[in-house]
C-alpha cells in the first residue's frame, strides 16, 4: 500500500496495481511487435549506423539515452508533508511518526542505497526505506519515543528510543527545504 491509501479497500489497490500492470505489459507488447517490425524491415548495416526509424525507436524506448534536459520530470508520487509544528514520514501505510518541528536539530541529504527492511530500528536511529534506500536524515535534539513496527495482527510492542530518522523522499531537495521552513519557524535555527 501507498502512503494516502490507508482508507481505501485492499481489493480497490490490488485491482488498480492490476490495471496499472496490464497497461505496462500492453506497451511492452507494442514495443515488441514495434522491434520486431523494424529488424525484419532492415538488415543489419556493415558499419553499424541505423536508420531514423530504428535510430527513434531506441530513444523512445531507452530513457536514458534521451538528454536531460528534454526528458519530462515526472511528478513526485509520495511527497513527504510537512503541516506545521511536525514533520511527517511519508510511509504512512507501513509507519507513522510525527516528528514535532522543534526536536529536529538538523537535517541532510545523506544517499543510502543498502538498507534492510522497509521499517529498520537499530542503535537510536529509525530508518524508512523505499527499494533499500534513504536520501534524508534528520538528528534529533534529545531522543524521541517510537513505536516499533507491527503488522494489524500483532500485539503492541514497547517504544524504541531514537535520536537519528532516516527516510526516503522522491523529491530529497524539496523535502529538505519543508523541514528547513518548519525548523525555521519553530526553532529560530535553518536545518543544515
């Protein structure tokens, strides 16, 4: 589940992740069939040039070889919120933690590509991962009391006490720039 998806029906998400998955496997088959098209069209060239055709078939279909500049930004899909006085994980579905505005002592974008877990508790920090990622930590002024990550059918499980948060933000700079407004406002002092 997403974050913003907590009161929607299992089976409305599964239904939609479903449609979203037929909708990419009809553009791989028409990409296929696309590919397929071209190479029985043409025959290899000895000195490796392609035609315009093949040549904007492979930018359509790779977007890396398309420069920056000209590649669309996509939309930011789990934004992480910022209401005032707190700053809040974008995970919601998994965890929730309000961090309140005037315990942040500072905040980075640090890039961690190793995380295990989607929920990690371990040595004071509490790290929120996307594919085994994180881009922003936020230190704590004293530590703060979290609850530890359960399932529905779980029993509660005593509070853990952190001083680091670590989470993943699709747009890191952004996400930077909210805390820093709020710690602004609340604390007087700019995150770093």
């Amino acid at each position: 589940m997403l974050a913003g998806d907590s009161t929607r029906e299992l089976r409305e998400i599964l239904l939609e992740l479903d449609a979203d998955l037929a909708r990419q496997e009809a553009a791989i088959r028409a990409g296929r069939e696309r590919l397929a098209a071209l190479l029985s069209e043409e025959a290899p060239s000895p000195d490796g040039a392609v035609s315009p055709r093949m040549a904007e078939f492979l930018r359509a279909s790779n977007p890396c070889a398309t420069p920056r500049s000209r590649r669309p930004t996509p939309p930011p899909r789990r934004p992480a919120r910022c209401p005032a006085p707190t700053t809040r994980s974008p995970r919601r579905s998994l965890f929730s933690l309000d961090v309140p505005a005037e315990l942040i002592a500072a905040a980075w974008i640090d890039r961690r590509y190793d995380e295990k877990g989607l929920v990690r508790l371990s040595d004071g920090e509490l790290a929120l991962a996307v594919s085994s990622q994180t881009n922003i930590v936020v230190d704590l002024r004293e530590p703060m009391e979290v609850p530890r990550p359960r399932r529905p059918w779980m029993t509660a499980r005593p509070a853990a006490t952190v001083r680091r948060v670590r989470f993943f933000a699709d747009d890191p700079a952004a996400a930077l720039r909210a805390v820093a407004a709020l710690t602004t406002v609340a604390a007087g002092e700019r995150a770093p």
